[in-house]
C-alpha cells in the first residue's frame, strides 16, 4: 500500500530547538514506512512567503518524494495574485493558507479574493481551523469554488463542526491528523465516506505513527484504508501529473 502524508512542514521554528529539515523527514517517512509526502516551509508561514515558498521548491527538486505547497498569506494583499499564480507555473501541487499562524481572519476580503485565485489556477486549497466557527467561515467562502477544499488542523473541538458541514457540501475534505481515539476513523468514514479523507503528520515536528496506527488499525475496508493512506492524496493533489497546471 503507498502511502502519502498530506501535511508535514520543514523548517527552522523559533521556539523549537529540533532539527525539522528534510532529512529528519524523510527518516521519518522512512521508519514508518511512507513513500510520499506533501510539504510547505515554515519560514513561509511565519517569515517571508515568497523566499519561504523558493526554499521549499529547491528542496523538493532534490527529493522527488516530496511534493511542494505554497502557503498564501492574504494578509500582505498587494501581490498575493502574483505570488499564487507564480506558485502554480513553478510546479507547486496546491495551496495552503494558515490564518492562526499569521494573525488574519478567514472572514477577511483578501481571504475570500486569495481562495479564487488560488482556485483559478485548478489546485486544491488546504485550510488550517484553529477555532469554533472557522470551518462554516471556510464554507461560507469557498462553497461555489470549482476546486477541493480541504479542512486541516482540526481537532476534537473543532472536529463536529467541521463534519457538519463537509456533509453539506462535496468540495469539501477533510486532513485527519493527530485524531488518535480508537473508532474516529471508523466514525468518518461512516459519516463522511473515505474518499474525502486524507491521512496527515504535521511531521516532522509530530510523530506519523500515532495517526498512521490508528488507520491501519481502523474496522474499515482495505480499499477504505488506500483511498484515505494514499490513493485520495494523490487524486485531489494531481500527484500522477508532473507537468505544470499553466
């Protein structure tokens, strides 16, 4: 079975003394036994998107299993279209936005502008939740977009909302990370179908196995198991298509 991590993260962090560069990852990967992985850099979150966004794109030129994601920052507004657009041309496989981490609402115009750019380009967006009431925000904005649009960083408080309104609308998915209760998997695979969930870390600043146990332990089919370890990551994210989307 392949299996592609769809949110891990490489780069210096200030409050974290850890070595989180590809290396470490791509260990990772290895002992837990994942072949692929999509990745965004951390000093395009919290620093400078663009040269964030560049550093990110020549690591994963030197280490084809790993697949790059731009973050956006709709905060800085002037030359956030250039900088999507920019993105998709270099290669990157989709988009991800990070609001808690920047300090800007997902209830802001750049937000709502930012997604239908990002959504011109044709690749998915992942959007991190950090509080009640984000993932209606998210639907609310990105509901007519012609793009998935996947719910990330969720947790348990978070995660009812989030099911609610995945269930209303089909351009919705959801990352299931570091949700380690026995029978959760079960749960969404039941309420939401497996092709709309997609296994990820947040290594290598997590351990992948907690999560990964979880699946593989999961009372669900085993091509449920493929479609959320793998084979739904690799549709959503165009991960078979190497040429860019411009």
């Amino acid at each position: 079975m392949e299996i592609i991590d769809s949110a891990t993260c490489i780069g210096v962090q200030p409050e974290d003394d850890r070595l989180l560069d590809a290396v470490t990852l791509l260990g990772q990967m290895d002992r837990a036994g994942v072949s692929e992985a999509l990745c965004t850099h951390f000093a395009a979150i919290r620093f400078d998107t663009r040269a964030g966004n560049d550093e990110l794109l020549e690591i994963c030129a030197s280490q084809p299993r790993l697949h790059p994601v731009a973050v956006v920052n709709p905060s800085i507004y002037i030359g956030v279209n250039e900088e999507i657009r920019r993105c998709a041309h270099d290669g990157f496989v989709g988009f991800r936005f990070v609001p808690s981490l920047q300090g800007w609402s997902l209830s802001s115009q750049p937000f709502a502008q930012a997604t239908h750019m990002a959504a011109d380009m044709g690749l998915p967006l992942a959007v991190e939740l950090s509080e009640s009431g984000d993932a209606t925000l998210v639907d609310r904005v990105t509901h007519a977009l012609p793009v998935p649009v996947i719910l990330a960083g969720l947790t348990y408080r978070t995660l009812g909302e989030a099911i609610a309104v995945i269930e209303r609308h089909r351009h919705l998915c959801l990352e299931a990370c570091s949700l380690a209760t026995p029978g959760i998997v079960e749960l969404l695979v039941q309420r939401l179908g497996s092709e709309r969930l997609l296994f990820a870390s947040n290594a290598p600043a997590w351990e992948i196995a907690p999560t990964l146990s979880v699946v593989r332990a999961a009372d669900i089919a085993e091509s449920d198991k493929e479609a959320i370890l793998g084979d739904n990551a690799k549709r959503l994210y165009h991960l078979d298509r190497s040429e860019s989307v411009i």
